[in-house]
C-alpha cells in the first residue's frame, strides 16, 4: 500500500490506463493507426507528444510488473537474460533473420536445412525467441517474423546494427570485470586484443559492417532528422560543411540531400570506410558537393575558414585527455575563420538527475555503459562538456544548446 493508504498496484494500473487512453487518442487525432506486432504493422509516430507519453508509459508499465512479479522472479529474468541475447546472436549469425521470409512463414525442417543446425536445437533457439514476440509460430513448428525483427529483414543498415552489437560487442562486454582487474583500457580491447578502432582496421569486413551498422542506428533513432533541425544549416550559403571523424559519411549525405546548397567534407583516418562509402552508395545526386578525405584528428585541422565544423558521435568515443587533444587541433582553423563560425558537437548528453523518465535516462545511460565497455570512454553531461571546452582553450563558449535524443552544441570560439 502507498503511505496515504490507497493501492500502489491500482494507482499505477490507473496510471497506465491514462497514458495509453492518451496515447491512443493522439494516434486518432493524427489520423494513424495503432502498432501491432505483425510485419505490416506501421512505423509509430515521431511527435513529441508521442514520445513523451511512450516515456512515461515505459515507466508506468514497468513499475507496475516489478512490483506484480516481484524480486524473486525479476531476479531470476535479469541475470538470466544472457541466455535470450545468445538465442538472438545465433539468430543473425546463422542469418533467421533473411532465411524467414518476410511474408508468409517457413517450417523447422526447411530452416534446419538451410542453416545446418538440427531440428531440435533450432526449434528450442525460436520458441525462445517467440516467447519475447521475437518471431512467432502461426502453425507448429513454422516460423514467421513480427514487426520485432521484419526490420532486420528489411534494412541491411539496421540488420548490421543489431549483428555487430550482438557479435564483438557482446563478446566484449562479457570481459568488463577482467579488464577492471587487469587494468585494460576496455573490455573490448581485454577480449579483442587491441583498440575497436584498430580491430576494424585489422577485419576490414567488420570495419564494413561497423559502418553499415551507423547509419542502421540513425535510422533506429530518426538521429538525422534530429540533426537536420537542430541547426539553420541553410545559413552556411556556399561554405563548407566539415564532419570530422564522419565515418562512411551517412550523416553529411543526409544533409547534403535535405540542403541543396550545403557543401560537405566527410573527414576520417579510416581509409578503407572512406573508400566503403564511395564505393557502395549512389552519390551522384550529390557529387558535386560532397567530398571525402582521410585526416586524423589528433592534427591540425587542414580546412580553414569553413562553414561550420561537425564533431558527431567523436567525444563520447574518447577520454578526457583525448577530447582536449581533439578540440585544440580544430583551434588553428577556427581562429583563421571567420569570427562566429560554429563548432557543433552531436552528442548525448546525460541529464541531471530527475529531469527525465526513467525509461530516457535507461537508454542514455545504456549508451554510456557500451562506451565504457568498447572504448573506455563515456557520455557527459552538460557541465562535463563545457569543462572539457574549459581545458582545451578558455576562449571556447557554448552559446546555444538544442537539446533532443542527440544534443547539438553550438560552440565559438570568442576573440
């Protein structure tokens, strides 16, 4: 019972009844349909109003099960929940994901063919994988998709995503103790022996993937549409766009394509993804105003007198040493541009505690975790941002902040 005597269970019951009765008339009142678990369910919405009701619905939802299910059972689901990520990992691994068809189903048998795995070990993997709407079984022993893994099957980008997390991602995590106690940088590099960055240098095929699999989280995350409206990326007229440490360049080819007259440099010391991205994509819509370039951003930034400089999803990759190092190599081309000229920083940035949902904090704190596990690096808050700014060059000053899933910092360097 609450202190005041009522139900916690009903006041959270009742609590979820009103989010989703809200929820469902927002759906109604923007003419769209409610989501279901088939493969042809359609996309949820992105408004902030849906957003915001998800967020406290998630928490709503979930305190109201740990309280019915209690610690016993929670317990015994939490710890236990490596045994539902090694199901899925054999799931991408020997390809369920493509080999169920998108539409319609196919039986055991014809799967265990394919995949060489017997019928009993596979069928145990996928009536796992059921039991969490991960697949379904419309007949015995035949196997369909739901709208939980259709978007694997149908984006390549996405199916990338979730294959990286769940193969050198994974394996790494499982090393986070031993690293702690052996003084590793990360548990990536405890169990890969080396850096993330240089592993993909040394597997090409999965520095390929690793690429693939960023633009799949853009695409998870709507991050680009994030970022196409956090700046007046118009106002940079004929001046460049320079995204240093961009990677396969997904995230300057949106902009080019939403800004027509923007004109964009992917920099990386990736040689190999900077070919990738050429290589593998149809830029000639853009070709003209696009480049690629390998740079190592622990130097002097070459390009002066640019637009705007973009560091995306860089810092959170790095620690405090490395982020000064970062910032003070853009210096020399800030101060040769013109005065007022932005770097933006496009990165997570932590809330104070009790500014937001639970179910919010969860994933930026998730995030936080991968960092620390993959490259001994971390998100920061806001006040962790401007001390780093601080420690690089005391003429560094955020004068705008456009919050969201993704922040954007807008930073000048004052004269």
């Amino acid at each position: 019972m609450a202190s005041d005597g009522q139900s916690e269970l009903l006041r959270l019951a009742q609590e979820v009844h009103n989010l989703t009765s809200s929820l469902v008339t927002h759906l109604s009142q923007s003419n769209l349909p409610e989501p279901n678990f088939t493969p042809s369910s359609p996309e949820i919405p992105h408004s902030s109003t849906y957003k915001a009701l998800r967020a406290q619905l998630n928490d709503a939802a979930s305190d109201l099960l740990l309280l019915v299910n209690g610690p016993r059972i929670e317990a015994c689901r939490f710890v236990c929940s490596h045994n539902d990520l090694g199901a899925y990992q054999l799931a991408f691994e020997f390809d369920l994901i493509r080999k169920i068809p998108q539409e319609g189903s196919i039986s055991l048998a014809e799967l265990s063919g394919q995949t060489g795995v017997d019928e009993d070990r596979l069928g145990r993997i996928l009536h796992l994988l059921c039991s969490r709407r991960l697949f379904a079984e419309p007949e015995p022993n035949r196997f369909a998709h739901t709208s939980m893994t259709v978007i694997y099957a149908r984006d390549e980008n996405v199916r990338a995503a979730g294959a990286y997390q769940l193969d050198e991602q994974m394996k790494g995590s499982v090393e986070a103790a031993r690293s702690f106690q052996e003084g590793a940088k990360s548990a990536f590099e405890q169990r890969h022996g080396g850096p993330m960055f240089e592993y993909y240098q040394r597997f090409p095929e999965k520095g390929a993937r690793f690429a693939s699999a960023m633009r799949g989280i853009s695409k998870l995350h709507r991050q680009i549409t994030e970022l196409e409206n956090g700046y007046a990326w118009g106002d940079l007229k004929d001046k460049k766009l320079v995204d240093i440490g961009g990677g396969s360049g997904h995230v300057s080819i949106a902009l080019a394509r939403a800004f027509p007259n923007l004109h964009v440099v992917v920099q990386d010391s990736n040689a190999a993804m900077l070919q990738q991205a050429q290589a593998t994509q149809d830029l000639s819509d853009i070709k003209s105003r696009i480049s690629f370039a390998e740079y190592d951003f622990f130097t002097p930034q070459p390009i002066a007198n640019a637009g705007a400089y973009l560091l995306r999803q860089v810092l959170h990759n790095w620690g405090g040493d490395d982020c000064v190092r970062i910032l003070q190599s853009i210096i020399p081309a800030l101060e040769k541009s013109a005065p007022g000229t932005p770097l933006l920083i496009n990165d997570s940035i932590i809330p104070a505690p009790g500014t937001t949902t639970r179910f919010e904090e969860h994933v930026i704190r998730q995030i936080d975790v991968l960092m620390m596990f993959s490259l001994g690096a971390k998100q920061r808050t806001e006040a962790e941002f401007r001390r780093l700014l601080e420690r690089a060059d005391s003429r560094f000053e955020i004068v705008r902040v456009h919050m969201g899933p993704m922040a954007l910092l807008e930073v000048h360097l004052k004269t």
